[in-house]
C-alpha cells in the first residue's frame, strides 16, 4: 500500500499557473532592485555633481565650463562603472543595459543643466542688485 506518485503531481494548468506567478515574482524583484540601484546611482551624481558646480559657477572663472564639464565626466565614469559592476549579476541583453546607462547620463546632464539655470537667475539678482 505505498502512495500513488500520480496523484501528488499538480495538474498541468496548476503547474503552468505557478511557473506564471514564479516568473512575475522574479521580474517584479528584479525591477525593485534595478531601480533601487539607478535612484542610489541618481544620488551619489546629484551629491556629486550639485555643490560643485554651484561652487564653479559662483566662483565664475574664464574656465567654469572646462572645469564642469571634466567634473561632469569624472563623476559618469564612476558612476558609470559603479552601476556597470552592480549591473553585471543581472545577465540583462546590451539594449536594456544601454537604456540604463544612457538614463544615468541624461540625469546627470540635468543636474548640470538645472544648477546652470539656477545659478543663471542668481547673476540677473545680482545684477540687478548692483
């Protein structure tokens, strides 16, 4: 009197429903943890890149542009190859990969762009102050 493996075995749309919810929970973890790495990414440029610049344009030397352009490219390299590390362990295909990784740059860029502006608006204060 042993036990019928047969009768223990899911049927197939029960074990096609659970490979279903298997694979929704493992997209679901992954995309959690893929955008907790490019918000942790977006920080570290927005600490990075924000004072600096600030500084750079408040300081307002002949060479303020060089001067944030090479921070800005220092900052991506890193943040790039911090990203680029913690990417690797996703076995992601080159097109999402590149997609991350060209929505860090634009972010960058527009950390740059928005102190630029603010900054902007501070010299017309100043100006007019004067």
């Amino acid at each position: 009197m042993g036990i019928d493996l047969n009768t223990l075995r899911p049927e197939p749309c029960v074990r096609e429903k659970l490979q279903r919810d298997i694979e929704a929970h493992a997209v679901s973890v992954r995309s959690t943890k893929l955008s907790e790495l490019s918000a942790d990414c977006e920080k570290q440029l927005t600490e990075a890149l924000s004072e600096p610049v600030e500084s750079l344009f408040y300081a307002s030397g002949i060479d303020a542009w060089t001067s944030i352009t090479r921070l800005y490219q220092q900052e991506m390299q890193k943040a790039l190859l911090g990203l680029a590390i913690s990417l690797s362990g996703f076995e992601l295909d080159q097109v999402f990969f590149n997609e991350i990784l060209g929505n860090l740059k634009d972010y960058a860029r527009n950390v740059v762009e928005k102190k630029s502006r603010e900054e902007a608006s501070k010299v017309l204060i100043r100006m007019k102050d004067r």
